[in-house]
C-alpha cells in the first residue's frame, strides 16, 4: 500500500457544496461517484429501495463491509451462492452453496445468536423462496440453535423480486422497516483508482485499497502435506472473509461454512481461542475435526497456531514473514497439517 497521505481542508471549506458528486442523507455523507453501467456494485450507485427506514451512518458503514466481502465471494467464486452476515462491522456468519436458501441457512447458522440485529449481504436477486426463509429464520433454525430473537436491520442484494418485496413486508412486524438496496451484479473486478478514507481529528488519512483477494501464484505450501481439494476450497473462503475481518483476525471454516471467527483482539493468540470458542458454542464443536483456518496476519509465535491444531484444524494459512515461522511449520508438520504462506498481510482496522 501507498503511503498515508493526510488531508487537510481549508478553513471554511464546505464539503456538501464544494465537492461535486457527493450527497448528504440523514446526516451521512456520501460519495455517488463511478455509477456508470458495468462497473462496481456499491451502495450508492442505486437508490436503495423505496422500503425500509432511512439508512443511518452505521447502516451505511456495516452495509459496506458486508458488499466488500460478498464482492470477493462472488468474483473469486462465482459459481457458488453466497451469503454474508455483518455485526459492528465484522462478519458473523458466512457460507457458500449451490442452492441461495441452503447458503443463508449455513450463513445464520454460523451463529445465530450474533446475526440478531445485523445487516444481510447475498449474491443472488432475492425470490419468494429465500424471503421466505430470510424472515422465518428463528423458526426454521434458530430456536433449536438456541436464539430467541431475529429481525435484520438491511439486505444487501443483486436485486428484488416483487414478490419477495411484498412478502417481506408482511411477514413480520419488523419486515416494512427492513432496508433494502439492489446493487445490480457484484462479480465485477474492483476499481483500482478508488481509495480508503478516515477521518482523524483536523483532517483524513488515505491509502489505497486492499485489492488482494486468492493471488495463488504467490501462496506457499510450507508443510510436508499439501491441502487436499476440500481443504484448498476452505481455505480460500477463510483467507477471504479473513481479509474483511477486524484484525486480529482467525477465520475458521468447513466445508463451505465459516464456523468461527474470532475478530477484532489485540492478541493473535485470543483471536484464536475466541475462533474456537464461538465455534463450540455455536453447535460446531463436531466440524472443528478436519476444518481449516486463515489469520490476516501472521504468528509470532507457536502458541496461536497451536490452540488451532489442538481444537481439530488440520490447515492453516496466514501471510508468513514471522522470525520464528520455522517453529509454526513444525508444529503442522508434527501434526499432519497443512501451512499455506500467502506472503500478504491484509490487518484491517
């Protein structure tokens, strides 16, 4: 990435009028640029539906995670449905399938408890079918997983069949607030030019965005094992949500199913224990056996990867680049797993 460049605006700069291209709703600021036919899916680039309340600033903020994820999925696997669950602006829950209804079941099952209240992202035009199961989610899955409550606060999708529009709607008393906005096709590549902005106190920071996604040429299997088909598929899901996750970042996922994530942790090594944790409580204590698991950062010591390798991982990828990698690589070794080096570190914050 570039160097960080701040930005300091003149006194008295007005930022509603002075800059072209960008509009001001429910005080939240936004730019409608790159709007053009075949280019990125974004939240702007469409109105959202005439439904729903108003989009809030953390609408909008957690909406943009879960597009950016799904964006991935959907361009690096396209021949899969997928399904993106957001909380506080990381995923929560995250699955691939053939069939859209079977990928948001898998999605919610992720943990069921923390998709209450979050914001929904899928890459397929919403139908009557997954409506359906959208807003039957607690009564279909969730009760018996242990949830008490769900409603969804936006929806995130290519498009809306009119007949979903007006099943949601009555649904459930919460349905005629749920916000929808149709993004048209999300497998797009991502426009390159475009940059990451935050505002810091007197001014922002910019740098560029983080565009890396599967770069395979450049990955290394480090261990004396490869990763076997599944194992590869796995850990090309895990090593993207991983990228849109808070860092300290463990991603741990089976079989098409993120089953535990462990976000946002000044330690590596809690990320981990977290990861595992969410996954037992979560009812996927059975599928840590053989799953995989992705760090955007690497382990600077032996210790994260262990707790990983002891709960049943049996691949692991992370960037690589820690003095004491050899060690890590060891442990897999000693343990049959697999270690992929991706040479990138992703470090959201």
């Amino acid at each position: 990435m570039e160097n960080v460049l701040p930005y300091h605006a003149p006194a008295g700069f007005d930022w509603v009028t002075r800059l072209a291209g960008w509009r001001l709703e429910a005080d939240t600021l936004y730019l409608t640029a790159h709007t053009a036919a075949g280019k990125e899916a974004s939240l702007v680039s469409h109105e959202p539906a005439s439904c729903g309340k108003q989009m809030s600033f953390n609408n909008y903020y957690d909406a943009h995670s879960a597009l950016e994820l799904i964006k991935d999925l959907s361009f690096y696997m396209p021949y899969a449905a997928s399904c993106v669950f957001v909380k506080h602006n990381n995923p929560c829950g995250v699955a691939l399938a053939k069939d859209p209804v079977e990928a948001y079941r898998r999605a919610y099952l992720t943990d069921p408890i923390a998709t209450m209240g979050g914001v929904l992202a899928v890459n397929r035009p919403v139908n009557r079918a997954l409506a359906e199961a959208v807003m039957n989610s607690l009564d279909r899955w969730g009760r018996e997983a242990g949830s008490h409550a769900f409603l969804l606060e936006v929806l995130v999708a290519p498009s809306f069949d009119p007949d979903a529009q007006s099943y949601i709607d009555q649904a459930r008393p919460w349905g005629p607030n749920l916000r929808r906005i149709a993004t048209g096709p999300m497998n797009y590549p991502r426009l390159a030019d475009e940059r990451d902005m935050r505002r810091i106190t007197g001014g922002m920071i910019v740098q560029q965005r983080d565009l890396s996604g599967l770069d395979e040429d450049d990955w290394m299997t480090v261990t004396q094992r490869a990763p076997n088909a599944q194992e590869l598929s796995d850990l090309q899901l895990a090593w993207l949500v991983a990228k849109h996750t808070r860092s300290n970042a463990i991603v741990i996922a089976r079989q098409g199913q993120v089953i535990g994530v462990g976000a946002g942790q000044a330690s590596r090594l809690t990320a981990c224990r977290l990861a595992v944790q969410l996954a037992r409580e979560n009812g996927h204590a059975h599928k840590l056996a053989g799953a995989v698991a992705a760090s955007d950062g690497f382990f600077p010591f032996k210790d994260a990867p262990r707790v990983l390798l002891d709960a049943g991982v049996k691949a692991i990828i992370h960037p690589g680049g820690s003095k004491r990698d050899a060690e890590s690589i060891a442990l897999c070794d000693e343990a049959d797993a697999v270690m992929i080096m991706t040479t990138v570190r992703h470090f959201k914050h």
